[in-house]
C-alpha cells in the first residue's frame, strides 16, 4: 500500500433512538409465560422511561432478552405484544429491562411523545 495514503477512520456508529423518549411513572402490568409448568406469570409495577416503541421498568421477576411478553397499560386499558431487549443491573427495587412493543398503538401511552 502507500506509506503517504492514511487509512480511513473506523466508521463511528451511533444508534438512533426511535422517537422521543419521556421519564414518565405509567401504572403496568407485564405478563409472560414460563416455568416448569408453563403457566402466564404477571407482575403490576410502573415506567421509569418511556417512548413511542417502549419503556423501562423495574421488575422484582427476572427475565431473559428475547423473552416474550404483554405490557397493559393500566392508566388506558392497551396492551401490547413486546420483547424484553434489554437487561440491566439488578438494583434493591428489582431488574431493569427494557422493553420493546410491537406494533404498539400510537396513543399506548396516552402521553404526547
């Protein structure tokens, strides 16, 4: 190659959020299946952050990325399908988990993002 030609930078790559993203406390509840017996497991609990296409919440229950679940929106009675994509530290208050909604309507929240 050529000593005088400098090679390219690495690409900085930089991921884009997808909508505004609000700290705001909206009452859920999140279900999913799992255990030995394969039975639907609930825990009601409240955001700490959310956006057009999901939230993060506090959950004593651990649970995996890639996990299904269902967020209900207690405050407007919505639901929707959604994915736990994010794991965090567990804190004294339970698991941070991120979680993405699939298809969400564009009022889920019933907060102007």
């Amino acid at each position: 190659m050529y000593s005088h030609v400098k090679p390219e930078a690495e690409p900085k790559i930089t991921e884009r959020r997808r909508g505004k993203r609000l700290n705001s406390r909206v009452p859920v509840a999140i279900e999913w299946e799992g255990g030995e017996a394969k039975k639907s497991s609930r825990e009601e609990t409240f955001t700490r952050v959310v956006g057009p296409c999901g939230c993060l919440v506090l959950l004593d229950q651990e649970l995996n990325v890639d996990q299904e679940v269902r967020v209900f929106n207690l405050a407007t009675s919505e639901s929707s399908s959604a994915v736990i994509v994010w794991k965090g530290d567990h804190r004294t208050d339970g698991w941070e988990l991120g979680i993405e909604l699939i298809r969400p309507a564009t009022d889920f929240w019933g907060l102007e993002l």
